[in-house]
C-alpha cells in the first residue's frame, strides 16, 4: 500500500481534493476540518471565498497546557506588590473626536436593489436521473432539495439552499 501523498497531521489519512482541509501556515502539512480543527462547515466556506487566512495545525500550535512545576524549586515570595503595581501604572488621558475623521463615513449610504426579478429557465429533464434542474441567467444551476405541497421548491446549488418559488402550474 503506498503512503498518503498529502496525509493529515490528525489521522494520518490521505487529504483528499473533494475533502474539507485547511493547510498549515507553519509546516505545509494538511489537515481534515473534521479532525480537532474546531472548523465549522461554514466557517470553512467563508475561509475558502477569502484570499488568506492565518492557520496552524494541531502539530505547530503552541501547547495551551500549563507546564509542570520541577520538584526542586521552592515558591517565590513578593513583598509590597500594592506600591509597585500602583506606581507602574502610567496615566493616561485623551479626548474624543467628535466630528468624524474618516470622510468615507459621511458618504451617503448604497441603496440595495430591491424587487429585482430574477430569471430562472427551469430544465424539466436536465439531470442525469432526468429529474428537473433550475437554471438562472448567469448560468448557476441548481437540483431540487425539497419540495412543499404548497408549491414551495426549494433548490440547492452546491451545499447552498435557496428557495424559489415557481409561479406555473407544470413545469
């Protein structure tokens, strides 16, 4: 059996194209989200639409764990913490603005486009199973995911569901 070509610091299995893993910044090693990552499934979306993210594997992340005392070396005692934590402390004092310095914030808000309709093509044997597939104007297709007696369809397009309602007695 030949060796995992990218294997997970965790459970040393292969990391495969279609699995969700993240790749350490430290070591290039890579590692299952569902390995002790604390990645959710959406978080995970959100970190691969971003450019980079900063992340360490189980192996580079320093050890949270405090350290066991040596048995040798005996307890520290301080005196007089109360005058040298108050005399350490520096003083501040500062004022606040109170016109906005930032000219971008006095921009006028973007208004969002609203009761756009939207142009879908509904394909009624597209898939391979010949079951219906939707298809919109920037060419984004989507397969049924469920579907409501009361006429509701709800599609999903790579793990996002969106629900469309379509306003036609067959398709």
């Amino acid at each position: 059996m030949m060796a995992p070509k990218f294997p997970c610091v965790a459970c040393h299995k292969n990391v495969c194209n279609n699995q969700e893993a993240v790749q350490c910044d430290s070591c290039s090693r890579w590692q299952h989200c569902v390995c002790g990552t604390n990645i959710s499934k959406t978080l995970y979306v959100q970190l691969t639409q971003s450019e980079h993210f900063a992340w360490t594997c189980s192996w580079c992340s320093p050890n949270l764990e405090p350290e066991e005392e040596a048995e040798d070396e005996s307890p520290v005692q301080i005196v007089g913490t109360e005058e040298i934590l108050y005399d350490a402390m520096p003083s501040f004092s500062f004022t606040i603005p109170m016109e906005v310095e930032e000219p971008s914030l006095l921009d006028e808000p973007v208004q969002a486009v609203a009761n756009v309709a939207a142009e879908f093509q509904i394909n009624p044997r597209a898939t391979t199973r010949g079951r219906p597939l939707l298809v919109d104007a920037e060419g984004y297709s989507y397969g049924i995911h469920r579907r409501e007696r009361s006429g509701v369809t709800h599609w999903r397009s790579t793990g996002v569901v969106v629900m469309v309602v379509v306003v036609a007695d067959q398709w």
